[in-house]
C-alpha cells in the first residue's frame, strides 16, 4: 500500500527533528503546528517508540491540553499515553504537579476549572482513577474559590459528576459519599437560582455508587430518575450511560424485557458512536450487555460478547491496565459459568489469574477489587479440584487455596461494606460452597445460614439471590447430611422464585428437579421422583427448544424507547 505524501512528509519530520542532536533545535517549531498534525506527529513518535521524546512532549500541561481538543483521535492518545506509562514515566504525576502549580498562580481560574475537568475526564478514560481523583479535587478547590454563581456552580457539578465516577470505580466509598453529599449540596443552590442543568447523567452515577455498594433498591430508584430526565437534545454517551445503568438496575431486580431493551439501544448507539475508533467506552457498553446476558441465562452469547469487550481493551491498552484486568475478570467468570457441567475450566482459570497479575502490579494490596477477582478464581479452583478425583493431594491443594482467597476476598469486603451486604453474603455463601466440597459439612452449613439471613434482611425472602442460596443449602442437606426434609423444603422454595423470576426453561432449574428426584428416592415416595423426572424431561425439551434471539440493533428513536419502557411498568 502506498503512503500518502502526508504520511511521508510526517515519517520524515519526526526522523529529523527527533535525534537528540537536532530535538531542541526543532520543538519550538514543530509544536507551532496545528493541534490536529501535531497530534499526528506525536502519535508518529509512539508508532516509532521514540517514547522517552514524547514523555517529554506530554510533561508539557500546555502541550498535552492541546491534544486533549483533538477528539476524533482520542483512542489514540489513549494508547500512546498507557504505552508512555509501561514504558516506565511519571507523565500522569508530572501533569498533576504542573496543574496543581498553575493553579496556584491564582491566574485564570476558569481557564484552571476547564483543564481540571479534561484532564480529570482523560484519567476516568485511560482507568487512572486514582489520577482523576487528585486532579479533580484540585478543580473543586479552585471552584470552590469563586462566587458561587450559577456558573461556576455549574462548573462544580461537572466536577462532582466526573470525581464520584472516579471514586466509585475505584471502591473510594467514603470520599464517593462526601462528594455525593457535596453535590445535592450544590444542587439545592443551583435550584434555588433556576439554573439547574439536566441532571440524568448525575442521577446515573448516582446509581452506579449504589450499584458497586450492592444497594440494589437505591440503585433502581436513582436509575429511574435519570431515565425519566433523558432528551433527544442531551449528548449521546450521557444517554448511553444512563441506559446502561438502568438496565443493569434491570438486571438486579429480574425486569428481564425492560433491561434487554434498554441496553440493546444503548449498544445500538455507542456502535455509531465509537465502533470505527474502536474506543473503549463501546467496550464498556458491550460488557453491560453480556452482564444482561448472564443473568438473563443466555451464558454462551455473554462469553461472545464479554470476549469482544476485552479484545477492544486489549487493543487500546494492552495488559496493565484496570479496564483489562475486568475484562479479564468478567471474561473469567462467564466461562466459569459456561463451563460449569463441562469440567473445562482452563480458559477461565486463564483469564483469571491474568487478571490477578494485573491488578496485583497496579494496584494497593489490600485493594477491594481484588475481593471479586479472588472470588472468580477460587470459585474456578474448586471445580478444578472436584475433578482431580485420582488425585488427592492436588485436589487437596486446589480447595485450600481456594479457601485462602475466599477468606482474602471475605475480610476485604468486610473491611469495606460491613457485614450487612450483599457482597459479604455471597462471600460467605461461596464459603459454604468450598467447604462442603472439603467435607465440612457443619462449618458448610454456618456458612449457608449466614448468607441466606443476610440476603434474606436486605433483599426480601422472595430474592433471587436468597434462591441461590437456599438451593446451595438444599444441596448440602440433601447430598452430604441425609436431612431430607429440610432438603425438600428449601428445593421448593429455590425452585419456586426461580420459575416466578427465569419461567420454565431456566437453566438453573436443573439443579432443583435433580434435587428433589433424589431427596423422594432417599424418602422412598416414588410419586415425588416420577413427578420431578417428568419435570427434568419437559425441561429437556424446552432448553433444547430455546433460541437466543439476535438484538435489535436498529436505532430507535429514544421517545419511543422510553415509552415502551414505562407502558412495562402499568
């Protein structure tokens, strides 16, 4: 293929003027370039690995807020900066301290505001939260120092509603709190002036916090309102978010056909959007998506579409990066449950402990989302084990490293949530779980009984994750502690909310008629076993049935969208 002339010209230009006899001889002339080729050239100088150069260029805070203007390249900048921080710079804290010394002139506060909130959006884009954060916090300050006026009240919203995103991402729940306080603070004045923007984007992050904090109730609450504040006139990625949001709030309450056409539209839209640039954010759109999927039973298109997630990740960032580490992770989890009656849990083991190794490096080691990838490996590992029957000491070696994570990941949302939460309850379920592969059955059963009444507390008795729990029980009872009756109460009970939430084809159904065949043959009530045979027959067939249908990916128009959604709810 031949090169352009502008390719050429570019190519020679940067083999010229980059040599280090010649460099500061010809940056005063190469940085008088337009912003969009002097983005060009720089983005030469990172195919070309002159990367030390370029880290000098993006030390540069005049330099690198030139690029930040320059939109259509923004995956670009993206990966040539993470390849700037495997390279081994302190760009991201060099701009900090840059920003942080402008601002302390005192000059041009609102020009300051301005790069704070780019700067604090490119940070939320490339996963360095804990960046976005600090320069964010240096924003508010600023702000903070002018008449609070309509304006720069507004200026401050913007700022709350990037930093409480940082926050949340990063498990930063105590400063997600304050700044969430801060902002309704701000919205109150902002009401009282007149001059209140359009807050669903706001509203979304709002329940995202709730989200990531397992307050499902919350999250539904503050996911409506956001819905009901979208507009044909507000930016598209805000309307993505916030349909992305409520769908996962969707999810979370079982509201299976409203979640699906919610999300659909938002990866209809973020297609349009950012597919060609292959920008990450269509890869956070695409993992909402198979998260509906998961949880709504289509497991083998989650994986698809989890797999996608990450190979756009993976293209932008490449390895050490948080967005890769949960792509990894979710990835993980996906096949674990793809492959849970197949016994082949080497891609998930895989993507798993990638993940780890990610996260490890670039994060504190105490981080909490360390717990959940902890979790996915051990919940891995104990399969892993299980099938290791010719082998004892592997086996046995597999359970108890497993149970050393599930302990790590239990004190890590200990530490973080309390005992009153979802999380910590699933923890201690995934604990009954191990232990009563490793035979101890009464430790299993404390387990079991704790999750259960703490999801029961949180929840109501009729959850989904109350189910899941009741049936792991169920289980235990009826395989390992020959209590039959107690079995067959909890099987009931499991298999009711699942037939009221999945309908009669539900995979997760197996597990119940198996159940109960086997608790009236140990019972010798011959009618409850013929019953349930039947039951897993019919459920056979209509599993064999099912199709995954393909989504609508056509664009339609929001009112429409919105419309169908609050017509479900009457």
């Amino acid at each position: 293929m031949l090169k352009s002339l502008y390719e050429i010209c570019l190519s020679v230009a940067v083999t010229d003027c980059v040599s280090v006899c010649k460099y500061k001889f010809c940056k005063k002339e190469f940085r008088a370039l337009p912003n969009h080729i002097l983005f060009d050239f720089y983005y030469k100088m990172y195919l070309e690995k002159r990367l030390c150069l370029l880290a000098v260029e993006f030390n540069e805070l005049d330099v690198f807020c030139r690029m930040l203007t320059v939109k259509h390249q923004r995956t670009k900048l993206l990966k040539s900066f993470q390849a700037l921080i495997d390279h081994g710079t302190n760009v991201p804290e060099i701009l900090i301290k840059k920003y942080l010394a402008k601002c302390n002139t005192g000059e041009s506060p609102d020009s300051n505001i301005e790069i704070g909130l780019k700067l604090g959006t490119f940070f939320n884009e490339s996963g360095l939260f804990n960046y976005s954060m600090n320069v964010l916090n240096i924003t508010e300050s600023i702000c903070k120092k002018q008449p609070r006026d309509a304006l720069t009240l507004r200026k401050l919203l913007d700022c709350y509603h990037k930093r409480i995103y940082a926050e949340t991402t990063y498990c930063e729940f105590k400063e997600a709190e304050k700044t969430y306080n801060s902002t309704l603070e701000v919205i109150k004045e902002l009401e009282a002036l007149d001059a209140l923007p359009n807050l669903a984007g706001l509203y979304a992050n709002f329940s995202y916090l709730h989200f990531i904090r397992s307050e499902y109730e919350e999250e539904y609450n503050w996911s409506q309102k956001a819905l009901t504040l979208l507009t044909e006139d507000l930016p598209t990625r805000i309307i993505i978010d916030v349909l992305r949001q409520a769908s996962k709030a969707c999810v979370l309450k079982r509201q299976f056909d409203r979640a699906g056409l919610l999300i659909r539209q938002a990866v209809t839209l973020a297609s349009e959007l950012y597919l060609q640039d292959g920008h990450p954010y269509f890869a956070n759109t695409l993992t909402d998506y198979a998260f509906y999927l998961l949880n709504s039973d289509s497991v083998q298109e989650s994986v698809k579409v989890y797999d996608k997630a990450l190979s756009i990740r993976k293209e932008v960032f490449e390895r050490n990066n948080i967005h890769v580490a949960l792509g990894h992770e979710d990835l993980a989890y996906a096949l674990y449950v793809n492959e849970y009656s197949s016994g082949r849990f080497y891609h998930a083991r895989e993507n798993a402990e990638r993940s780890m190794r990610i996260m490890e490096r670039i994060l504190p080691k105490d981080h909490l989302l360390l717990a959940s990838v902890r979790r996915v490996k051990a919940l891995i590992l104990e399969e892993i084990a299980l099938d290791e029957q010719s082998n004892t000491y592997l086996q046995m070696q597999y359970l108890e490293e497993a149970e050393q994570l599930h302990k790590a990941a239990l004190a890590l949302s200990q530490k973080s949530f309390g005992e009153r939460n979802v999380q910590t309850a699933k923890h201690y379920g995934n604990l009954g779980r191990l232990y009563q592969s490793m035979k101890m059955y009464d430790e299993a059963e404390r387990m079991h009984l704790k999750a259960i009444a703490i999801k029961e507390e949180l929840l109501g008795k009729d959850d989904y994750e109350v189910g899941l729990s009741t049936g792991h029980l169920a289980s235990l009872y009826n395989y390992h502690m020959k209590r039959y009756r107690d079995a067959e109460k909890l099987y009931l009970r499991s298999l009711e909310i699942n037939l009221r939430l999945f309908g009669e084809a539900y995979s997760g159904l197996e597990y119940d008629y198996r159940g109960l065949a086997n608790v009236y043959a140990k019972l010798l009530e011959p009618e409850g076993v013929i019953h349930y045979s039947h039951k897993m027959q019919e459920w056979q067939r209509l599993r064999e049935a099912l199709k995954t249908s393909e989504p609508n990916l056509e664009p339609q128009p929001l009112s429409q969208i919105l419309e169908i959604y609050f017509n479900s709810m009457k």
